[in-house]
C-alpha cells in the first residue's frame, strides 16, 4: 500500500500482544520475550532486528503497534515503511 511518500507493508497477529516495555527491544539482536500463555519462544532473535536494519538503510523504519492488555482487541501490528523514492545520495 503506498502512503503519502511511502510504501507500507503491515501484518497483523491476534496473539496475546507484545507488553509496551518490550516493544523496543524486540528490535534488538538476540532478543526474544515471552509473552502471557507461552511456555516457550523459539527463534533466535534476530528476524526483527534485520528488518529493522535494512528498513533503516533504505530511508525506512520498521515499527511494532500493540495495544496493552485489556485495552482493545488483542494482537500485535508489525509496520514497515519504505520511501516511495530512494534516498539521495
């Protein structure tokens, strides 16, 4: 989808969220959070740390949008903005 200058990709989850003081580690290498109702976390922690990084290097961001507990509908929206046109340069 474009927005105003940039390309959006989003994808939506209806798990049980991401707690908002987690929301900016999980952008960080090696990181991964239990959240409520999970016994284990599989992965190695480095997914949304690339996507972070490579968003960053083409003028873009990656960003997590997860309502706190309780306060609307569950799950988490993972966004990923990319300019429409390349940086100068």
């Amino acid at each position: 989808m474009r927005d105003a200058d940039d390309w959006v990709a989003s994808i939506q989850d209806d798990g049980p969220g991401i707690a908002p003081q987690d929301q900016l580690q999980i952008f960080q290498p090696f990181t991964r959070v239990n959240t409520a109702g999970s016994n284990e976390v599989g992965g190695a922690g480095l997914g949304l740390a690339f996507v972070r990084t490579v968003a960053e290097r083409l003028g873009g961001r990656a960003e997590v949008i997860s309502p706190p507990s309780g306060t609307g509908p569950a799950g988490s929206t993972f966004v990923l903005r990319l300019p429409a046109s390349p940086p100068p340069g």
